[in-house]
C-alpha cells in the first residue's frame, strides 16, 4: 500500500493537496490501489499524548507501507516540527527498506533543495529506502504542477516492497 503523509500543520494545505497528488500519480503507475493519507494536521494533539490510537494507526501505516510519500512545507529551512513528531514515534530502524519519496515545498529553490536535503537525512535515519531524486517544488511551481509530478513520476525508477 502507497501511504501519503502530509507534514503540514495546517488542514487543506496546498501541501497535502501536493502529496495525494504524487501519491495518486505513483499509484497509477505501480498498482491499483489507492493510497492512505496521513495528515499531521488531523491528528492534531493527538500526537502529543501517549497511546492515541489515531497516532498508533498512523504509525502503523508507514510502518506496513509499500511505498511512502513523506510531503511537507518548508518551515525555518527544515521539515515542520510536527512532521518530526510523527515520525519521531517510529522505533529505530522504523522504516527500514521502505521506499520514500520525499515531496517539498518552499517559496524559493534553495529553501525547497535544502528541506528536501533534511528531510531525506531523518528518513535514512529511519533506513528508509530513499527514492532518487526527491521532489522539490517552488511556491511559483504549484500553479503547474500537475505536469510537473507527471513528468516526476515518469522518470522514476521504483521498487515496492511487499
């Protein structure tokens, strides 16, 4: 299963609409099924308290993945604090041979270029699988983007797991 998260605080970001979008590219090249979105911002305080079982849900879904697409907004030149929340609930090791796409955002290419360096560290962090490249997208980029993750998928070179 392709599971879709997106790291934006913020409900009905442009950034989770990004991440269903290559999510849904992905799961029309490699197989049928559709994806599983995890939004940070519908788990809300639920990721600060121990045992949520939305939380624990989540978790699991990146966990059993077949493919990850780990989406998120350039925040203070990194990934959102409340993206690494989640991900800090993984274990060691948490993502080991999963294949990850990594997806951001920001208002400029050297912002978008180094979030995207962050985000790749913690995921291989995580022994995730990462999948070359990643995709960097600018503030200007987003009002063409449908062509753009075409064009993203198309030349991709996957191996799912499971």
């Amino acid at each position: 299963m392709i599971v879709v998260v997106s790291g934006n605080p913020r409900p009905g970001s442009r950034t989770r609409h990004l991440a269903d979008a290559v999510g849904a590219a992905l799961a029309e090249r490699i197989g049928p099924e559709k994806p599983r979105t995890v939004d940070v911002a519908e788990l809300g305080v639920g990721l600060l308290q121990p045992g949520d079982a939305a939380v624990a849900e989540a978790v699991a879904a990146l966990r059993g993945a077949s493919l990850l697409v780990v989406a998120t907004p350039t925040y203070k030149g990194s990934y959102t604090g409340v993206l690494k929340v989640l991900i800090d609930q993984l274990p060691a090791e948490g993502l080991r041979d999963i294949p990850a796409v990594t997806v951001v955002t920001a208002g400029v290419r050297p912002q978008a270029e180094a979030a995207e360096r962050h985000l790749r560290e913690l995921l291989g962090e995580l022994k995730a699988a990462l999948v070359e490249p990643g995709l960097a997208v600018t503030e200007e980029e987003l009002a063409d983007i449908d062509a753009t993750i075409a064009g993203y998928v198309r030349g991709l070179a996957l191996q799912g797991r499971g």
